[in-house]
C-alpha cells in the first residue's frame, strides 16, 4: 500500500474513531440538556405557585374549586405560539396540591382525586421533609417518550409548612423537538465528517506529494534524464533529496570524466596519428608540392582537434547545466533570420537556397543563445547532407502547448538503424559527395538543449530527404 494512501487511511480511522463515540452520546447527552432546562423553569413555576396559593391561604381567601375553573379556562383556550421552528398549540402543563399530611387538595389532571394520599410519592415525601421534591415518572411504564417532569414546592402559610404544591410537565414537546432537531444535527455530523475526510485526503496529498517529487526525481537519474532536484520545502525530505543529488553528482562526474576522457582519447588518436605520420615524412627529402601537401594535411588534422575540443567544451558546459538559469521570450522568425544569415555563404558556395516559413510562430521562452546553436546545428546538418543546388525548408508551427520548428532537405536520409544512434556522442555519418564525418557532437548538442528546454528532437525521412523537428514548450 502506498504511502499516501496509508496517510490517508489513519486519518480516516482516526476521524471514526473520534466522530463515532461522541455522535452516539450526542442525542441522549442532547435530551439531558433539553430536560434540565425544563426543570429549571418548573422549579421556578412551582415556588411562584406555592406563594401566590400560601399568600391566599394567609389571607383566608383561598378556595380549590378557583383553582379548578382556571385551568379549565386555560384547557379550553385556543392559541397559536411559534416559538422558533417548534409550533405550540395547548397547555400541557398540570399542578397538584396537598396539604401537610400529604393529602390531595387539588389536581388539574383528576378532578376527582380529592383526600387521595400522595405522601409516599417521591416529589411530596421529600419537600415535606424539607428537601427538593423531584421525580420522572412513565406514564406508560414500557414507552420512554412518555416521562412526566414533577417538581415540587413547599406551600408556607404564616412560616408553617401547609401543604405542597407540585408542577407536572410532561417531555412529549422535549421529544418532539429532539425529533426535529435531529435530521438537521445528523446532517451537521455528517458534513463534519465529509470535511474531515476531504482534509484528511488533502493533507495525505500535502504530506507525500514531496515524496512523489523526490521519486520522479529518482526516477530521472535512473533513466539518465536530465534530473533537476525539485523545491522541497524545509523538510527531512529536502535534506535527504540535497543528499541524492550530491552523491549522483559525485557519481556522475566520475562516470563522466571517464567517459570523456576514453571517447576524446579514441577521436584525437585518428588525427594525431595523421599529423605524426605527416611530420615524420617531411623529415624526409620530397618535392615542395609533397611538402606543402603534407603541411596542409597538417593543418587540416590540427583544425579538426581544435574544433572538436571546442565542440566538446561547449557540450560540457551545457550538459552541467541541470536547468536553464533564466527565460526570456525569444521571437522565432528573428531567431531563424539570425540562424540563415549566418549560414548564407555557404549556401551561397553550394548554389543552394533556403525557405522560411514563421509568421505566425510568434515567441518561444527560452535561452536564445543555446536555441540558436541548436537550430544551427540542424541547418548546417541539412546543408552537408544536401546536393548542391539543393534547397534547405524551414518551418515554425505554433500549436497549443509547443512550437514545433522542422528542418528539411533533400538530401538521401537517414537508415532507420542510426535514427538513434546519431544522438550519441562522436557518432557521425558520412556526407555525400566528399565521404567526411563531423565531430559527431551536432546532434548530441541539440538533444542537450531540447532536454534542458523540456523539448526533444525527432529526425524522420520525407522520401526524399530528411526532417529534423525541435519541440519547445509553450508554458
């Protein structure tokens, strides 16, 4: 299993885990709630009630038929109250009062219960020995939805316990608002826990998107692409990836001094050897035709060692280029005019001409220079392998995300067993007609600089001739 997906699986089990126990208390710590707030408000009912009845027992004027016309009068109101989303429509609320001993005086709920004996019920026994009266009882012993609320107070007449007075409510309106409440809670759960799992997914993506970086970079080196360490940030990982790319540098530069040094040795060997078979014949006594013959073969072997270590210090320079130090837009048909002035003369020696086409290519972004050499190296290619006479199209096509610049001519093309293989350092064909070889650097530069732009390059043959296309991306 992947790392991001690891990440992600914990996050995901621990947001279960902290969700799940706290969502199943939720609605029975919820109707606690609801409850103590309604007992609050009956313990404050009660006392009120308990005093307004022992000030009119004080005052000799109380009588329990008064009692039971008002709540008769208030059974049979009719009233509408929105309190909130809750809708409140009748009165559910019913008192008893007894008197000292505990005896029913009055209650709202049964008329007729006059000199029952209530002072073994929790609520009444209690306030009569002082203490706070309270209890829940089940109107139906099986169903919990049917819990009646009973909060008592002492009814005080002249300092002297008289009686008690005893507020019932019952929890049918707390239920039915829980019930009302509870899609909209459920939902609020559930949008918390869709929250957590989305941040949870973008915090695996945050926390191993470093690690896939650093992979693809891995990657790069081991396939021999040009490798650019990617930002890390301040992390481990951005140690551990400054690590990689020290030790591949070191390893690199190793393989790399090797290989140059045996690849030089083996091109210098062919033109040293013809610049010491030539000395040592000119010790010797010949013709001044054959002197100067010799002296230019010279000449000519020296020249060719010169320009391949000057090809080979400027492929050097390029390749320990991991990235291009800055951008900057460049305009392809001044870049292509720059390229064909500088080739003119020999175009102009082989009797050749050369087409253009890049109205509409407008800029690419890019290190001028470099993409200059690049498309120069194509063009000269193209003229050493075209007959004289011959004609060089060039042609910029701007698309969506690249520019895509070909080079054509109409020389014999390429076998399909060397379309790689001249990518490579020192490979070189032979050119039609004077049977010579290049440095075999050509190429190699400009698959360097495509590299080094995020491009490529692709020869294909045209029957006849052959096409050579730089990619450059756009972004």
């Amino acid at each position: 299993m992947k790392l991001g997906a690891r990440i992600f699986l914990s996050y995901v089990l621990l947001t279960a885990v902290c969700f799940s126990y706290p969502l199943s208390r939720f609605f029975g710590e919820l109707r606690t709630l609801f409850v103590e707030n309604v007992e609050e408000v009956l313990v404050d009912q009660a006392h009120i009630l308990a005093a307004l009845i022992g000030t009119s027992m004080e005052a000799g004027h109380f009588k329990a038929g008064d009692l039971d016309r008002a709540f008769a009068s208030v059974r049979g109101r009719t009233f509408t109250a929105r309190i909130y989303d809750f809708t409140k429509t009748d009165v559910d609320m019913h008192v008893y009062l007894t008197d000292a001993a505990g005896r029913i005086v009055f209650d709202s709920a049964r008329p007729g219960s006059a000199g029952a004996d209530y002072s073994n019920w929790r609520d009444v026994a209690l306030t009569l020995r002082g203490q706070y009266g309270a209890r829940s009882t089940r109107s139906d012993p099986d169903n919990p939805d049917t819990s009646m609320l009973h909060v008592a107070s002492p009814v005080m007449v002249h300092g002297e316990l008289a009686g008690v007075l005893t507020v019932v409510k019952p929890t049918t309106n707390v239920n039915a608002l829980l019930e009302q409440e509870r899609p909209g809670m459920l939902r609020m759960w559930f949008t918390a826990g869709a929250a957590a799992l989305g941040l949870s997914l973008l915090a695996a993506v945050w926390l191993t998107w470093p690690v896939v970086r650093l992979t693809r970079y891995a990657e790069q080196v081991r396939t021999g692409g040009r490798a650019v360490l990617p930002p890390l940030g301040g992390t481990e990982l951005r140690d551990m990836g400054l690590a990689l790319e020290s030790m591949r540098e070191a390893l690199e530069g190793k393989k790399y001094a090797e290989h140059y040094v045996q690849t030089l040795t083996h091109e210098i060997k062919s033109p040293l050897s013809a610049i010491m078979g030539a000395a040592e014949l000119l010790t010797e006594d010949m013709p001044a035709e054959r002197r100067t013959a010799f002296l230019g073969n010279i000449r000519t072997e020296a020249a060719r060692i010169q320009n391949l270590v000057e090809r080979m210090l400027e492929l050097a320079a390029l390749e320990n280029r991991r990235e291009l130090e800055s951008r900057e837009p460049v305009p392809v048909e001044s870049l292509l005019r720059g390229v064909l002035e500088g080739v003119a003369p020999l175009l102009s020696r082989r009797n050749m001409t050369a087409h253009c086409e890049a109205g509409s290519a407008g800029s690419v972004p890019g290190d001028r220079f470099l993409l200059h050499q690049a498309l120069a190296n194509l063009v000269q290619n193209a003229i050493d392998f075209s007959p004289d006479g011959g004609c060089i199209r060039i042609t910029a096509r701007r698309g969506e995300d690249r520019l895509v610049v070909s080079v054509e001519d109409d020389g014999p093309g390429i076998e399909a067993e060397y379309a790689d293989k001249v990518f490579e350092k020192f490979f070189s064909l032979r050119r039609p007609g004077t049977d010579k070889k290049s440095t075999g650097l050509g190429l190699n530069f400009v698959r360097e600089v495509a590299q080094l732009h995020g491009g490529f390059v692709r020869l294909e043959n045209t029957e006849p001739g052959l096409r050579a296309s730089l990619f450059l991306p756009m972004g």
